[in-house]
C-alpha cells in the first residue's frame, strides 16, 4: 500500500519567507517561486497560497505571472489594483505587462538568459 505524506505546516509560510523579501518596485513570478522552493510547488500552488497572504505583512502584489501580467483580475477587488499598487512602487507597466527584463528580482541567482517558452523559463532562475 502507498503510504501518503503528511502536509507540511510550514507550506504557506516558506512562500511568504520568499515574498517578504521581495525589494519595493520589482516583482517576482509564481513560477519563479516555485522554482527557489523546490519539489511540492508549482506555479499554481504558489499562487494558491497567494490568495490567502496577509496584506499587512506580505507584499502579495510584487508576485506576478511569467509574462509580466497581473493575474488577480478574478480575484481582488478592484481588479486594477495589484497594477496600481505596483505602479505607485515604480513598476512601469506597457501593454498591461511589465518588463521583467527590468523588474523581476533575482535572489541570489545569476540571469541564464531571456525565457520564451514554458520549459525555458526555469532557465532564468538556474543557480
């Protein structure tokens, strides 16, 4: 029989260690996350967690999807406001997308190169 695993109770929180680090005017993707945190997360997983972040102590608006769009229209309301949030911290956005070339925020990682596919872009958060 397969044994299956516990959750981890600490899932949520490793997600928000990651976000409150996240400087004021850049921004990080969901799948980028996923990436730093390793096995067990994905990018709809982090965003999952996402939308139950604190507003007072997570910067929930600086986590956005790999094309450099808001992904929260469904969600927040008002369906701008993640935009207008990260507008008022610098993030220009053209198009509704950013350019993640200029605000995405590498911890630690060095930049491979410019992703343009879904199996790509783990690429741009190698070690």
């Amino acid at each position: 029989m397969k044994e299956t695993s516990k959750p981890d109770p600490k899932y949520r929180e490793r997600v928000y260690q990651v976000v409150r680090k996240i400087p004021r005017g850049r921004v990080m993707t969901y799948g980028q996350i996923a990436v730093i945190l390793g096995q067990g997360y994905t990018p709809r997983t982090v965003g999952f967690v996402m939308h139950g972040a604190n507003e007072t102590n997570t910067p929930w608006h600086r986590v956005i999807n790999s094309q450099g769009r808001c992904s929260t229209g469904g969600v927040v309301l008002p369906a701008d406001k993640q935009q207008r949030m990260l507008a008022a911290e610098g993030v220009t956005f053209v198009g509704g997308k950013c350019d993640l070339e200029i605000f995405l925020w590498r911890p630690g990682l060095k930049k491979i190169g410019k992703a343009e596919t879904a199996k790509g872009r783990t690429a741009l958060y190698r070690r």
